[in-house]
C-alpha cells in the first residue's frame, strides 16, 4: 500500500510571489512539485508533503461564486459516495475544532475532479497540470470568482477506504490541516479519478467568495 499526499496555500495575484516561494521553498527544504513514483514502498502507507507557500490576500470585493448549469462528466455511484464521504469526515473535523462547516460547491468540484482525473490518465501528482495551470488558474477558467482558494492532494492505492486515508493523511500534516481547517474558506469542492491500475488521486480545493 501507497499514499502520497499534497498541499499549497498560494499566493495569489501579487507580483513578488515568486520570492516568496522561493523564500519558502528554501525554508522548508521541499520541492513544490512531486511525481508519483514508479516504485512506492510496500507495507505501510506513506506519506509524501508537498512544500508550502504563504497564503496571499487578494485586493478588490469578491464577485460571488459562479451561477448557471454545472458541465463536466458525471462521477460514477462509487466515486460520488467517496467524494461525499471526504466531504462528509472534513467538516466533521471542522465541526470538532469549533470551526464552521464548509458549504458544498458542484461548480467548484468539477474543477477538483477534472484536475483529478487529469492525474489519472497522465500519470503525474502535482498542483500544477501538465501545461502549468495552477488551482487559481483552473478556477478562472470556471468562471469561479474566488477571493483566496487552496488545495489539498492525495494519491493511494491498495486501501479499503481511499477517503479516511485521504483525510487522515491530511490531518496528520500541518500543512494540510491548516488548509482543512482554515476558517477563512467557506465553500470546498472535492474530485476523485481511480487510474486503470486502480490508484485513487484525490482533489479538494477550498475557496471563499
């Protein structure tokens, strides 16, 4: 059995971001960005963190989230139950540290779930896709008028239950956690792909409006 994880709070619309990730790059002694590799450790899972960069705040009024019809490809019956299910256990923790629960968003989730399922069919574990775009970026191209957002990752496989391993994984990394339970984020929308060996990439990303 193998889990990775990952997260990154962005800074986000401010023009020295790039020192700053630097900056906390060179602090933490992690890479942003980490592949899935072709051999993971048997036995136990284990856990891969991502490095972090400060959360931005974004100047301006918030626009308010995105109406109309949600598009994108239907899950299948499992997947929505382990989608609800990573739901369902967040705002349980949320509910536990005394911190509002977090608003369901389909809109939103179509963004993790495509960015899920992009993993999948092209083998990589990052926040940035494959032609560079970031959550945020991803989010524009919804139409998702977010004021600040992040982003928790997961990948797992040979699980019983791929959402509390999910979840717990980001519990027990600070990182992660402060992301789950960030009382400035209102809205989450979590996707699930399973590649065609099986392996679970899990997407939840957080926005407030």
């Amino acid at each position: 059995m193998k889990m990775y994880s990952g997260i990154f709070l962005y800074m986000v619309k401010l023009k020295f971001w790039l020192v700053l990730f630097f900056v906390s790059l060179s602090l933490m002694g992690c890479p942003l960005l980490i592949p899935i590799p072709e051999e993971g450790p048997e036995g136990e899972g284990e856990i891969s963190i991502e490095g972090e960069a400060p959360e931005g705040i974004v100047e301006g009024e918030p626009e308010g989230k995105v109406e109309g019809e949600v598009e994108g490809e239907a899950p299948t019956d499992y997947i929505s139950e382990l989608e609800q299910e990573v739901y369902e256990l967040i705002n349980a923790e949320r509910v536990a540290a005394g911190v509002p629960e977090l608003f369901q968003d389909r809109h939103v989730a179509v963004v993790a779930r495509e960015h899920s399922q992009d993993m999948a069919d092209n083998d990589f574990f990052a926040h940035n896709n494959l032609e560079g775009d970031s959550p945020g970026d991803r989010l524009d191209n919804a139409g998702i008028a977010w004021m600040r957002y992040g982003e928790n990752l997961s990948y797992n496989y040979g699980y019983s239950d791929p959402a509390i391993v999910a979840v717990e994984g980001w519990m027990a990394s600070y990182g992660h956690r402060v992301n789950l339970l960030n009382p400035r984020y209102t809205h989450t929308g979590v996707g699930i792909a399973q590649d065609d060996k099986g392996a679970f990439y899990l997407t939840q990303d957080f926005v407030s409006y």
